[in-house]
C-alpha cells in the first residue's frame, strides 16, 4: 500500500514542480498596472473541424468505457438514443469524483478544441455545451443527468479556461531534461483537446493565452491531523496521522491592473493533494476567474475593485466534502503600506446553484426512494445536490509581492433538492504564515479548521470538525 502512495506522491511533486517553474519566471514580463485588455482570435474558425473534435473526443471516451469497464450503460444503439430523446434529465447517482471532477475536465476538453479552432469564450461554450449533450443523450444508454449537463458545461468552462492558459504557459517556458519531461506531460494533461486539435490538424494556441502574467507557488511538507474523507461519505475517518502535503497556488493577472480585464485575464487556483502509508487523495482544487470585471478605482496608496466570478470547487476533508459551480461577486482592496508592504482583502459572495455536500443520510435515502441511474439498480452516491449561498472573508499582508501572512474564513448553507432532506452548513477558518529564506524559497506554516452542520428532517442531525496543522517549504515568486 505504501509503494502505491509513494510513487503517484512523487510523480505529483514533479509535476508541480515543472508548472512552477515555468509560471513562476514570468513575473516580471508585466508590471502589475500594465495587464493588456485586448487580443484578437486567430482567423481560422472552423465550427465542422471543432464539432468533429468534439465527436471524437467522445468517441474516444465511449471506447475506452465500453473495452474496459465493460458496463451495459455503454452499449448504445440508434434505439437507445431514440428512448433518451424522450427522456426528462435526472439527477443521478454516481461517485462525487466521476460527477465533480471528471465530467467538468471532460468540459474541458470540448471547451479547448474551440479555444485551439480560433473560437472566443462563448462561442467555446456553446461547443462544450454541444459536446456535453452529445454524451448525455447519445454516448450512453440511461437516462441524461441533469448534474452532469451543469458540471461539464459550467465546470469545463471554468477549468478549459484555466487549465488551456497554464498549459501555454508550460509550452511556452519548457526546460530540458527531468524537468521539461514533466512540463510537457502537464501541458497535455491539462489541456488534452487543444494538444490533439494543434497535433493533428494544425489548431492554435489562442492568443489570450498568450499573456506571461502568471505568478506560483509550490509548498511541499507534512501535515498532521484526520485524513480527508476520499469517498465524502459518513464513514469512519482516520483519526490522525502525518502525511506527505502538495500545494499550489497560482495567480494569474492582477485584479488591480488599471485597464479593465478581460475575460479570466484574472484568475486564481489551488490544488492541493495530500499522501500517507494508507491514502492518496485530492484535498482541493479550486479554479476561480473573472467574468466581468467592474471599475478600478485608486486614492493614493488605496485600490479598489469589483468584478463578477465564475468558480469551480472540489474540497474534501475530514468533516466534509463539497463540489461544485458558483457565480461570486467579488470585493478587492488593496493598501499599500509602503517600503514593499501591502495589504489585500477579499469579500466574496457566492450563489451555488448545484452543490455536492457529503451526506450520511444520501444512500440510505436514495435507497429508500428507489432512485437509481444506473440499469441494475446500483447507488454510490453519499453525498446531496443542493442549492448553497455563501459568504468568503479573506485578507493578505505581502511584502515584495510574496505573502508573508494570510486568515480567511468561509461559510456556505446549501438546502438539498437530491438526497436526504435538510440543510448543510459548512464553515473553514484557515492561517497561513510565510517566512522568506531566500529570492524562491519559504518556510511555511499553516492551520485548518473545517466544519459541518447537517440537519436532515428524517433523520438524527450530525455535526463533524476536524482540524490540521502543516509544515513545509515553498518555492516559487507568489
């Protein structure tokens, strides 16, 4: 089990390290009041040449499916999508990872064949939108889902966005070796559709990915406390432990610059993957960029901005896990202090029009209802859909661009329409401290509290916390 952990650990380390490096020497291409506002597309848009990309993306998907997980909900036919034609989407019943995670990245994909064919942001969307309903009435046998319509469209717009911008960064700064090896497995990792389009039928690299604005950091260490729940179920739960911690931040543009961004020239990430001897698991990823970025306002040493967001969320841990879509209207503020100091602050609020949220009561309810998606009447699902609002406080003391200490606190209600009936409070207070060693290099030290409060109205209500204290290093120039 150990030898399993270990090698995914340090094939994620490598990784990391490559989009780090290859971001992080970028910073001082562009100033930080100086984000270009305007590009134009390449003139080849061929919508036949994207929608057949789009086919065949598929097409590739549904034969490794039905070679390998060799299941009946992958053997169509012209009668199985004709019964799916009159079919009203469902919510279905699969696993939080296949529904969170793999459906938006499968958006993705639909989404960057339309970036690489010269096509701008909403025209892409559309097409992952196509790509999406293609699957949905046509690649498998059940009934559309109604989740996985939202999760590939809005989800994959949010990482192709993402994920197609880094990747150019990694082409466009590859090293040698080891380390050019791992960056240029990254870059098609994360961006397999643009690779395939300008591999096999000359596409392009869009030139709004075209912008060296994005800045790393990559922490590598221990962390201590309960593992995260990886089946986001109401399982028991390891209660402590040290594992082996990868994070990393990213932050692209400047939500500050003086000319009006244009869409997600403004945009942040997170990952976070944690390891030990009995568990490999993806903690956080979280992708967040500008939709519509209102006005700039500066006096004296004082900025403000606002903007409209479109954010992607997978977060799981031991007293939770939540995923999915969300529209924030952001608040920025940023206090110079002088002599290299600043201050950013944060206020986000969030509308999340369908939310995962872990549930002990999810499978016995959806048990008890009878609801299944898939043919032979299986569930795995252990978590709710629900409607969420919240709210997100966060502020940041840097100094020479590098943060040096940052607190944030965070609380979601999401009210379930899918699973056992209640609501769900979630709530995460997390600290962060920074201390520069060298021009790359930190010592880093961080605490985590995560809490849920879940009322269900059939059955008992379960409140679950947990905590965990981080030690490491960073590298990067964020």
């Amino acid at each position: 089990m150990r030898a399993r952990t270990t090698t995914p650990t340090i094939l994620g380390a490598i990784l990391l390290l490559g989009l780090a490096h290859s971001v992080s020497a970028q910073v001082r291409a562009l100033p930080a009041d100086t984000l270009p506002t305007a590009s134009t597309n390449p003139g080849r848009r061929s919508v036949w040449v994207a929608l057949t990309e789009v086919t065949a993306v598929n097409a590739l998907i549904w034969s490794y499916d039905y070679t390998f997980r060799r299941k009946p909900v992958f053997e169509i036919s012209p009668r199985t999508f004709a019964n799916n034609l009159g079919r009203t989407p469902e919510w279905d019943t699969n696993t939080l990872l296949m529904n969170q995670l793999m459906h938006p990245y499968n958006g993705a994909m639909y989404y960057n064949v339309a970036r690489s064919e010269g096509f701008g942001p909403l025209a892409s969307s559309l097409f992952t939108l196509v790509g999406c309903a293609e699957w949905e009435w046509w690649w498998e046998t059940v009934t559309p889902s109604a989740n996985d319509i939202v999760n590939t469209t809005v989800g994959g717009i949010t990482l192709g966005e993402t994920f197609g911008r880094l990747s150019a960064d990694l082409r466009r700064n590859r090293s040698g070796g080891l380390l050019g090896f791992g960056q240029g497995l990254l870059a098609g990792i994360l961006d397999p559709g643009g690779t395939m389009n300008r591999g096999l039928l000359g596409g392009v690299t869009n030139p709004d990915f075209l912008r060296p604005s994005t800045r790393a950091r990559l922490q590598l260490g221990a962390s201590t406390g309960p593992a995260s729940d990886a089946r986001a179920a109401g399982q028991t739960v390891p209660s402590g432990g040290t594992r082996a911690r990868m994070r990393l931040d990213l932050e692209h543009g400047d939500r500050f610059a003086a000319a009006k961004p244009a869409f997600f020239d403004a945009f942040e990430l997170g990952l976070q993957l944690s390891g030990g001897s009995d568990l490999f698991s993806i903690d956080e990823l979280r992708a967040r960029g500008s939709l519509v970025g209102g006005p700039r306002e500066r006096e004296g040493r004082s900025w403000q901005a606002t903007s409209l967001d479109l954010e992607f969320e997978l977060t799981r841990n031991a007293a939770y896990a939540v995923a999915g879509q969300s529209v924030n209207l952001s608040y920025h503020h940023r206090l110079a202090a002088g002599r290299g100091w600043e201050l950013r602050t944060i206020v986000d609020g969030r509308l999340m029009p369908v939310t995962a949220v872990s549930s002990e009561g999810a499978l016995p309810e959806l048990e008890r209802k009878g609801i299944s998606s898939e043919p032979d009447g299986t569930i795995v699902r252990t978590y709710d859909y629900g409607l969420g609002a919240g709210l997100r406080l966060a502020s940041g003391l840097r100094h020479g661009g590098r943060e040096v200490l940052q607190a944030g606190w965070e609380t979601s209600w999401v009210h379930t329409f899918s699973g056992a009936d209640g609501t769900h409070r979630l709530q995460t207070l997390d600290l962060r401290g920074t201390l520069p060693i060298t021009a790359r290099w930190s010592v880093t030290a961080s605490w985590e509290l995560h809490r849920r409060d879940s009322g269900f109205e059939r059955l008992p209500d379960v409140d679950r916390t947990s905590h965990a204290l981080s030690l490491g290093m960073s590298f990067g120039a964020l």
